[in-house]
C-alpha cells in the first residue's frame, strides 16, 4: 500500500491509504549471462518483460524489470566486474525465488522441455498448494506453486 496526505489541523497532515500498483518487494538476481537469462525468463520460465537497461561490454545488462504474469516481478542484471553491493550474497546463482500461478503444470512441462535440472518433481503438498522447484541455468533455484501465502 501506499498513502497519500491531506492536512488536518491537530497534525498537520492525515494519510489515506491507496491500493499500490507495482510490487513493493523485488527479488533480485545476478547472471553471467544475463542476455541468455532475458530469454530463457522469458520463454521458458513465463515471465514478461518490463524494460531492460543496457550497460558497456563489461556488464552488457545493466538492470532488467521482469514482471510475473500472476503478480510481482523481478530484477536483475549483469554481474558487474568491480564487484557487488552485497559482498558474496547474491552472485550467480545462489538466489532462490517462489513463483505463485494457477498453471504450475505448464512451468513445469517448459523446464522439463528445456531440459533443466528438476530439484522437486510436481506434487501436491502437505499444505494445500501443487508444487514443483528446478534450477535455472546459471544455478538459481526456483520453486512455483498454486499456494499465494495466507489471506490470498
């Protein structure tokens, strides 16, 4: 949510709270290949593209949107040469993300298809979600699931 003022008298100002248009959290990814990843996100995975920001030679994406059809979305660029704000959290992949979407089945079938490295085969869970997880890739895991946290 985000909120917008008006001025009251005992405060100076009062909030009122409006419904947010973007995703207020973004995970963020590094690739060394990160003109592969604009693809494969894309095709294989499901995402869509938002924009993508090009840098020089030496970090040839220098920012990526990425949003999930379903809601939310990701970023993500090159690995830079000088190094990353977060130390060694974040590099290639060691990141992990959780997809919610009503056709798990299809991501599945795509990154079967793509021959990627399946960590979790698709299966109902304890909990009430169909779930299934694989590695992209550069290594990152991701796991997409019918299961939209609680209240959803």
């Amino acid at each position: 949510m985000t909120t917008s003022g008006t001025t009251t008298p005992e405060t100076g100002t009062s909030t009122t709270t409006v419904p947010r248009t973007n995703p207020g959290a973004w995970p963020t990814l590094s690739y060394r290949d990160a003109e592969a990843a604009v693809r494969y996100l894309i095709d294989v995975v499901g995402f869509v593209e938002s924009v993508v920001y090009r840098g020089g030679d030496d970090r040839p994406i220098a920012h990526a949107e990425f949003r999930w059809p379903d809601g939310g979305g990701i970023m993500f660029g090159s690995e830079p040469s000088e190094g990353r704000w977060s130390g060694a959290a974040g590099a290639p992949g060691t990141s992990s993300a959780y997809l919610s979407t009503d056709d798990v089945a299809e991501v599945a079938r795509r990154v079967t298809s793509a021959g990627w490295r399946v960590l979790r085969p698709l299966a109902e869970t304890d909990y009430g979600s169909r779930e299934f997880a694989f590695f992209d890739p550069e290594g990152n895991a991701w796991s997409v699931g019918t299961y939209r946290g609680e209240g959803s």
